[in-house]
C-alpha cells in the first residue's frame, strides 16, 4: 500500500516540523494538535496514531525529562497524577507492553509521540509531561491538560450494490465507526490512496457512477487516523479490444504448423471463442470453438482472412481480421526450377537435332545422279478424229493384230467424263507417240 505508506509519512512530516521555541516567553505551555480539535483520535486495531503536540518553557529553564503518560487505576484522569509511562526520554519508566511500539519526535520544542499497532487496551487519554530545572538540585515539571483520548473504533465500508457491479451502473459506499464525533469527516481511499478532491464527506456516503472498467479498485474509509478494512469494487464489462496473435508469422510454408490465438480484455474473463475464415464481403465460414486456432500443416488454400469472436455474459465483439499469407516450400521452389531447367535444355536439344537432320537430308537429295529425260515432240491433237486420221497415212500397213487395236482405238468421252479425260491427257499423248514409233 504505497499510497498509503505515502500518506502516512506526509501526515508526521507536518506534526513533526520544529515548534516555535517561544524565545522570550516566562510561560509553561503544552498544546495538542488533534485534526478535528476535540482532542479525541479514533483509530481502528492495528493501526498507527500520532499524538502531535508542541511545548514551551521559560528560556530560564533547561529540559531534562519528556515524558508520555496514560492514567490508570484510582490515578486521577485528568493527568495530576502519573500512571503508566508510555515514553520515557530517560527509559526509566516505560511500560512493557508499550515497548518496541513508540517513536519520539524529540526536535526543538516538538513533542509529538506515535503509537504503533493500537489495540483496545490502548484506549484512555493520553499526556505530554516535561521537567526542566534551573538548578539541578530543583527540577520543575509542567503537565499538559486534558490530554488527548484515543478510541479504537470499528470503521465497516459496504455496497449498497449486492448483486454484480456493471459498467454505467451507480453505486453508493457507505462507512459506519463505532467512534461518537460531533461531526464525524469521512475520508476516501482507493487502492490505499486518497481519492482525488475529497478532503472529507459528513455522514458517511460516497456516490459513484456511472461506473467504468477504470473504477475496479479496493476502496477503503478512514475516520480520524481509524482506516476500514477495504472492500472491492469488482466493475463487469464485455470483451473489448480483441485481437488475433499469430505463431510464428502470418507469412508461413506451406506444411507448417500455425497457431492463432484470440486476446481480450473482459470482466469476467471471456467463456467462449468463436473462429471464422472471411469468404466474401458479407459473409465468412465458421472454423471452430476455443481460445486458441491451430493448423497443424497448413496449405496454400488456408491463405486468407482470419477473424475471433469473444463472448462472456455481458456481451461479445469481434477482432480485427488477420491476412494468412501461404508461400510454397523453398524446397519445392528449387525443385520446380530445376525440372524447368531441364525441361528448356532438353527441348533445345531436340530442336537441334532435328535441324541437323533436315540440313543432311537435303544435303543428300542434292547428290544423287539424274537421268536426262528426251524431248518429245509435242503432238496437239485438239479432236479424237485427228488421232484416227494421223494413224490412217501412217506408211507402213498395219500386220500386228495387237496394232491392229491401237490403229482402230476411237476416243469418245462422255461429256460428263470430261475432266478426267483432261486428266488423262498426258497418259493418252503418251500412248499415240508410243504406236507412232512402231510404226
């Protein structure tokens, strides 16, 4: 409770400044600085008190004692008489049961005692005695009246909230103490320390709200130097600020194992996580359920946009989406490049080759021997008639009887047959030059 620690320290650092040492002064005087001036300390068990006070004497006098006293038994109350020493400066007379528990502010004309770990035997009043002498021989002694009472009091903080404590609520912290004041301030802690602009509320009540996640703290009251024990305000929100974590990497080979993970911030804590895979503008694809997503050997098509959605009793919201990036592995990379290799080397080489092979055919046509071919005589026949009446001058008389057939072959095409017979035109000139040189 370092706050608290803080406020503490601050609170003796005012009693324990130097008093004024009244330079001058012929009078025997000691003052108590109670806060609320009624000379009355309500603390609760365990708790530390400070008696502040300051003195002063004639500058005559020397001090030779301090002294912190409690009545007991049939001493009188109104600290005439001594009882039990609380704190003595010569150790002569201290109580046991106050041993260890005591710290003196022995400055100046400062006189402030502070009691540690109060209990409710502690509870009486409580006086500041000094004695000072002008002569050794003749000590002198001054007690200053009324004292100051200590009361251990009872500080209880409640909630006037029973059931869950949600966020736009209103609530109310209510302090009791068993101490009687004429007007009791309250004071205001959260987390142990002072709530900011509140000094002291009277009656007891502090309102709060509208309630945010921020106000989730251990509240506590204080009455005098009495401090309640703390109560939490436990203040309920739905998840907020959700978002996807991702392992390793959202850029990962294909067959890697990848993990995501869905992160919140939500009181109570979330119950379910929902994960979905975006399919379109509008529209995504249910994963599964759990707080954590994992592919054990992702694939090229797991690439994409991934969102979480978390829910506790109070509400659910969404995270941002996630891209899922999935790279080929770096050995099939190497392996694809190198079958492309391969592939453009042997496609080369079959093209070669196949050059090569057409330049030696070619080469080989060219070499071979040719026979000269005669030249004919050109015979235009433009009708069959022709043919037959060139065949009849012939000068020899036809004695084969296989000319015989030649001599007497009369051509009549059909007028359908007309382009085969255009065709066969070579082969039929070739045929009649053929009788002619028998003949």
């Amino acid at each position: 409770m370092h706050c608290q620690y803080i406020l503490q320290l601050s609170l003796l650092t005012l009693l324990s400044l130097p008093g004024t040492h009244f330079s001058g002064t012929q009078t025997w005087s000691v003052w108590y600085h109670d806060r609320d001036r009624t000379n009355v300390i309500c603390a609760s068990k365990g708790s530390s008190v400070v008696f502040a006070c300051t003195y002063s004497y004639p500058d005559t006098m020397e001090v030779r004692r301090k002294i912190w006293f409690t009545p007991r038994g049939k001493t009188k109350q109104d600290g005439s008489q001594q009882g039990d020493g609380v704190f003595n400066t010569s150790g002569l007379t201290n109580k046991t049961r106050y041993s260890g528990r005591t710290e003196f502010y022995d400055q100046g004309n400062n006189c402030t005692l502070k009691l540690n770990n109060v209990t409710e035997d502690d509870s009486g009043r409580f006086f500041f005695r000094f004695e000072a002498n002008k002569h050794k021989q003749a000590p002198q002694g001054y007690t200053g009246p009324l004292g100051v009472a200590l009361t251990i009091s009872v500080l209880s903080l409640k909630l006037n909230e029973n059931g869950p404590v949600k966020e736009r609520d209103h609530v109310t912290l209510a302090c009791t103490s068993t101490c009687n004041l004429p007007q009791m301030e309250f004071l205001w802690f959260k987390d142990g320390c002072p709530l900011p602009g509140v000094s002291g509320v009277l009656g007891g009540q502090y309102p709060l709200g509208p309630l945010s996640s921020n106000d989730t703290g251990c509240y506590s009251c204080g009455l005098g130097q009495g401090m309640s024990t703390p109560i939490l305000l436990d203040v309920r929100y739905a998840p907020r600020n959700v978002s996807v974590q991702v392992s390793p990497s959202p850029e990962v080979v294909k067959g890697s194992r990848l993990t995501l993970t869905c992160n919140n911030n939500a009181n109570p804590a979330a119950e379910t996580y929902t994960w979905f895979q975006r399919t379109g503008t509008l529209t995504s694809l249910r994963l599964g359920m759990g707080k954590e997503h994992t592919f054990k050997e992702i694939d090229s098509d797991d690439s994409g946009l991934y969102f979480c959605m978390a829910q506790n009793a109070l509400g659910s919201q969404n995270s941002t989406e996630l891209e899922l990036k999935v790279k080929e592995s770096a050995h099939l990379m190497v392996f694809l490049a190198a079958f492309g290799a391969l592939f453009l080397v042997t496609a080369v080489i079959v093209v070669l080759y196949i050059y090569i092979k057409r330049r030696k055919w070619n080469r080989a046509e060219k070499k071979l021997p040719t026979k000269p071919v005669p030249q004919l005589q050109k015979a235009t026949f433009s009708r069959p008639e022709d043919i037959y009446e060139n065949m009849r001058r012939s000068a020899k008389p036809i004695t084969d009887p296989d000319d015989m057939n030649y001599t007497e072959l009369n051509i009549r095409p059909a007028p359908s047959h007309r382009r085969q017979l255009n065709n066969k035109a070579e082969d039929d000139d070739a045929v009649v030059y053929s009788q002619l040189q028998t003949q």
